[in-house]
C-alpha cells in the first residue's frame, strides 16, 4: 500500500513537473512572439514607401524649400561660403524630411517649378542588421539624395544676369506649390531665401529710395504679392554686392523682415553670406 502511494506521488510531481515546464515554453514562446511583433512594428514604421526618383514618401515628415537668386557672379569667398551653408542645409534634413531648390524667375505665365525635389532617406546609422539593411540605405542616401542634390546646388551657384527680380513674386509662387499642399497643414515647414534682396521688378524696385515697413506693407505693389506665410519658418541669406554700402544698407533686411512677417512668417535667421 505504501509502494502504491509512493508511486502515485511520484507521478503527480512528475505530472505537475510537465505541466510548469508547458507553461515556462509557452510564456518563452509568447515573449518571442511580442519580441517579433514589436520588431516588424518597429520595421514597419521606419520602412516607408518612397518615390523612386524624389526618395520621398506620401507625407514628408518636414518640407523645406530654398529659393535662390543669384544674379550677379558671386567672388570666391562667396562662393565657398554659400556652398558651405547648403552642405550644412542638406545635413538639417531630417530623414523623410524634403528639400526643394527653386530659382527665382518671372511667374507672369506660370508658376515655378523646382530645380530639384528630394526626400532624405535615411543613413546606415537609421537602421541596423535586425531592422533593414544599413549598406542599402547608405547607398540610397549617396546615389539617390546626396549626389544629385550636390549638382544641383553646384548649378544654382552660376550667375542668372537676369534683368529683373522677381523675388517676392517667386515667394508667392513657392507658398503655393510647396508650402501650401493640402493635408500638410501641421507639417513643419521652411523657406530659404538666398539673394541680394533687391527686388527688382515694375511694380516693386528696391534699387529706387527704400520705402519704410508701414508704406510698403500698405502698398497696392505689396499686396499684388503677398501670400500666406503663416507657421512657416523664413530664413534670408543675403549676398551682398560690391556696391553694398549704397544698394543694401541695414534698412534693405529691416524691410524684408516686415514683408516677412506681414505675411505671417517667422523670421528666425538673417545672414549675410561672407565676401
């Protein structure tokens, strides 16, 4: 009878043994199934859909247009310096961020199309061996994003020599196309305007007694222009000429960031390109 108790003690421990040992392989089995979900989650998310030629997706996750008027020839510290702020340009572009580089030009007959529009689509540093393929996305940054945009950039640089500025008529055409897209309305935004800053069209010539802030806000000129700027972050990177100390004195920016800021942007930098 004792043997018998025994036994049957015995083989309800080892029942009971099998059955914590069925749990323990199944809570591993189920934490290695969260452990896969939240990775392709993970994958999932940082793995958009991208345009092939643009690299961008659907909804960038930021848009930043630079619009540059170039119309003299810029002397070679100039040259180095602008080169140098659109390196760093292109570095501030957050990954699924776009960048669109615009030339200033007349917008009588139609509005601006971009010189170039690309997305950042990552570096190797954004992935890794569990998540993506960080050689893949290294290449796609350099072949897809870095190179054309450093062609571009090298392009934009040459002397327009054109007769009229039509930078304010330019800014309006950019708020339009690419600022003001529907359904990116809570999309972080930024508009670069790389100029002499002298406006130089019929109805708006800043080589003539500048205006001051009230009388040119107030203009019918003015309002022909103007846009909506609002939420939108405005940078002026101004190219100073040799004639600087008469063409643009300190009034020329004062004037530009009352424009600005009459339209509803923010101006959060003014710089003047070195040379």
């Amino acid at each position: 009878m004792a043997n018998q108790v025994r036994r049957q003690t015995r083989a309800s421990a080892r029942k009971a043994a099998e059955r914590r040992g069925g749990l323990i392989k199944f809570g591993v089995a189920i934490v290695i199934m969260a452990a896969v979900a939240a990775a392709y989650i993970t994958v999932a998310r940082d793995s958009r859909s991208l345009d092939k030629v643009t690299l961008c997706p659907e909804r960038p996750a930021s848009v930043t247009v630079l619009l540059v008027d170039v119309t003299d020839a810029m002397n070679l510290p100039q040259q180095q310096d602008f080169q140098n702020q659109l390196v760093q340009l292109k570095n501030s572009i957050p990954r699924y961020g776009q960048l669109s580089v615009v030339r200033v030009d007349a917008t009588a007959s139609d509005l601006l199309r971009p010189v170039i529009v690309r997305c950042n689509p990552g570096t190797a540093a954004d992935t890794d061996e569990l998540k993506g393929n960080p050689g893949k996305l290294q290449r796609q940054w350099s072949e897809g994003f870095d190179r054309p945009l450093a062609a571009a950039f090298r392009s934009i640089t040459s002397a327009s020599g054109a007769a009229q500025s039509p930078i304010m008529e330019s800014i309006q055409s950019v708020a339009l196309t690419e600022l003001q897209r529907p359904g990116q309305a809570d999309v972080p935004k930024r508009l670069i305007v790389a100029s002499d800053l002298l406006q130089n069209t019929h109805y708006i010539n800043f080589y003539k007694p500048l205006p001051t802030r009230v009388d040119f806000t107030s203009s019918s000129a003015f309002r022909r222009v103007r846009t909506d700027l609002r939420g939108i972050d405005v940078e002026l990177w101004q190219l100073e000429r040799d004639d600087a100390g008469t063409t643009q004195p300190r009034a020329l920016s004062d004037l530009w960031q009352g424009a600005i800021e009459a339209q509803g942007g923010i101006v959060s930098r003014i710089y003047n390109v070195s040379g």
